[in-house]
C-alpha cells in the first residue's frame, strides 16, 4: 500500500471514530477548560452508569481526569479486537493486538500523570489540559496498531536494527508518523488546538506554535516515562529528547525521575483497586 494510500485508509478509519461531544464540552470556545467543566463531567457520569463504572474502577473518582481516561478508553478498546473478525485482510492475532493497545493505554495514562506533574513543577497552569495531552499523546499508535500492523511490524524491525526513532522510521516509511494520526484522532473528537498541537508534535516540541509550553511538557513527559519503563536512558536513539527543553525547564535529573516514578506509582496504584 502505497504511503498516500495508507494515508487516507487510515484517516478513513479515524472519521469512523465517534465524535465524543461529552468530551469536546469540557472545553470553551477560546479553549480554556470551561468553568461548568467538573458539573459537565458529574451529569455525564449520572448519565451513564457503563461510564460511571469504569471511572469508578480507574480509582478517578467524579474527577476530570476520571472522565477523559473512561471516555478515551472506550476508543481504545474500539480500537483491540472488537471488530477483528470483520477485518479479513489484518493478519493480527487478536490477542497479539488486546495485549499491545492495553500496554499502549497504561503507557499513556502514565504519561498523563506524569505530564501533569511536570506542569505543576515548572508553574504551567493548565495542569489538566497537561494531563489530557499526555493521555493522548499516542492515541495514534492505537489506529496503526489495530489497521497497518503489518506496515508498523516492518517500521519496528528497522527501529530496533538502526537504533532509529519509531517516529522517524513511520516517516521515512509512510510519509507520516502515529503523531499526525493522533492529532487527527484528537481534532475530531473537538478538543482544543492546544492538544491538538501538543498531541502531533509530541516528538518535534520545536514545531509547535500555539502552546509551546504544553507540547514541550508532553515531549519530556514522554521521553521521562520511557526512560524508567524501557531503561532507556534520556539520551536514547529510540525516543530523543530535545536537549534545549533541559536547559529551559531547568529540572535536576534526579527529580525528573521521581516525577516519572511518581506518575507510574499512582497508575499501578489505581489498577489495583
């Protein structure tokens, strides 16, 4: 499949998402989060008792982030094997894709926290939009995953025998990278431009012209929880970190690790109530 076709195959598979109303109301139109945004989030979980559970089991409580995890997990698990049967031409073992978009989810619920600890500690005030980009960052992966597996198994096999970004190698392969799927993912679902921005240039922070703050939070988000779960380190080839984001930030590293340490505590916490 050639890369303009796998392109638009796949966005044709993003515009068959639910939009998520509930969710693009938390925000107000100049998108900042609405003021009316925790009485929004308590009326949807009254209205769904399906949505009120999973909260409930996320540890979340009547909370945002609560909210925005459970509504962006039915997504995902749109995404895993709900549908496989119908799809004939994926090879994929449905159990081989439950278990990558399930690892996939925990990775970015970490980043979430973790995102929206960094936000606290360089003083960014909107702590929750930190917190949603961070969830979202790699909601694109969940599409490449469940529709071009077998184009994303041959991405991994160059990653892992050239020590090359996954991102770099997506764009070299594809002409796009999960990141652009995500913000497509995002954009339709209403959130505002700020995650938007922060979601497709998770990993060229340099990019970003909105809110430049929250996408470099997001990329240090990211590149922090890979660090301590694939013991990869800050300097790695697999997820580059802009050097110029250190400097600003000014965060020793030592506490850079507790942060993401902290972050991957409180999810492990939560997945064993």
């Amino acid at each position: 499949m050639a890369n303009t076709e796998l392109a638009n195959f796949l966005l044709s598979k993003v515009d068959q998402l639910p939009a998520v109303a509930s969710l693009a109301s938390l925000w107000a139109e100049d998108g900042r989060l609405a003021p009316d945004a925790m009485d929004k989030v308590s009326a949807a979980l009254a209205d769904d008792p399906e949505l009120a559970g999973q909260v409930t089991a996320m540890g979340g409580g009547a909370s945002l982030q609560g909210a925005v995890m459970a509504l962006g997990l039915k997504t995902v698990e749109s995404l895993m094997v709900s549908k496989a049967a119908e799809d004939t031409a994926s090879s994929i073992n449905p159990e081989t894709l439950e278990l990558m978009q399930g690892n996939l989810w925990r990775h970015s619920k970490i980043v979430g926290y973790c995102c929206q600890l960094l936000a606290k500690e360089v003083g960014y005030q909107n702590t929750n939009d930190a917190f949603v980009a961070g969830l979202f960052h790699d909601i694109g992966k969940a599409v490449l995953n469940r529709y071009a597996f077998e184009e994303i198994n041959a991405v991994l096999r160059v990653t892992s025998a050239k020590a090359k970004a996954l991102f770099t190698a997506e764009d070299e392969a594809f002409g796009f990278n999960h990141s652009y799927i995500g913000a497509k993912i995002v954009g339709r679902w209403g959130l505002p431009d700020q995650i938007r921005e922060a979601v497709e240039f998770h990993h060229t922070p340099e990019k970003a012209t909105n809110d430049v703050q929250l996408t470099e939070i997001v990329h240090l988000g990211n590149v922090l929880v890979n660090w301590i779960q694939m013991k990869l380190g800050l300097k790695s080839n697999f997820y580059p970190l802009r050097p110029y984001i250190l400097d600003k930030f000014n965060i020793p590293t030592e506490r850079l690790r507790q942060i993401a340490e902290e972050a991957n505590e409180i999810v492990q916490s939560t997945a064993a109530t």
